[in-house]
C-alpha cells in the first residue's frame, strides 16, 4: 500500500485574502480555485497548500485545521484501517469528484482521506 501525498488543508476567514498572501509574499501559485466553495489549492515547487474558508462557518470562531491523505488505493486503504480496529464511516463521493472518508485522530485533529475517482 502507497500513500501517495498528504496537503494540508488551512481554515481561513477569507480565501481570496490568503491567496493573495501567500502568493504575492510567500511565493506560491494557483494551481485551482473555486470562488463558489470559498478554496484554493495553491503550490510552490512540489509543495501544496489548500485554503478553505468554508471548514468553519462561524467567522471568528476557532480554526480547525484539516490534514488530506491521498493513498494510492482509497478502497484497500479503508479496508486496511478498518481491520486495524479503527471504527469508520462508509465511503462517499464528494461534489469535488473524490472517493473519501474523514476521521479524528486522538487529540480531535481531522483527516479526511480521498482518492479522485477517475483514478
């Protein structure tokens, strides 16, 4: 079994804000954007970065940070977790075209975990 990336995913107030923060200071591009879902997937060399405004509806409450894994097979992975005793929901397709399920670690840390479903 592969695990083939992992991008953090940023809680922010305002996408189009952090874009331009991280692009115009810190050096990094836009490689997708949806101004509808409030994200961006942005990139600097191999490195990626997603902002989403729409993690946490209420504005001026606490940040929840996201960590996406992507392995290389989404339903073996399952699988695998699922016969390490790990109690998980069932897999669903997102209106962002992957095959996914999201879970907390120990300390309430969220991981969604996905695969694109063309792949």
């Amino acid at each position: 079994m592969k695990m083939n990336r992992l991008i953090p995913m940023l809680p922010v107030r305002s996408m189009p804000l952090s874009v331009k923060f991280y692009c115009h200071m810190l050096g990094f591009e836009v490689e997708q954007r949806n101004d509808d879902w409030g994200w961006a997937m942005l990139r600097f060399d191999e490195c990626r970065l997603m902002v989403d405004q729409s993690i946490n509806t209420h504005p001026d409450a606490f940040r929840d940070s996201i960590l996406y894994l992507y392995p290389e097979d989404i339903v073996e992975y399952h699988q695998q977790v699922r016969s390490n005793g790990l109690t998980l929901p069932e897999l669903e397709t997102t209106f962002y075209g992957l095959t996914e399920f999201r879970i907390d670690d120990p300390d309430g840390n969220r991981l969604w975990i996905g695969q694109p479903i063309n792949s």
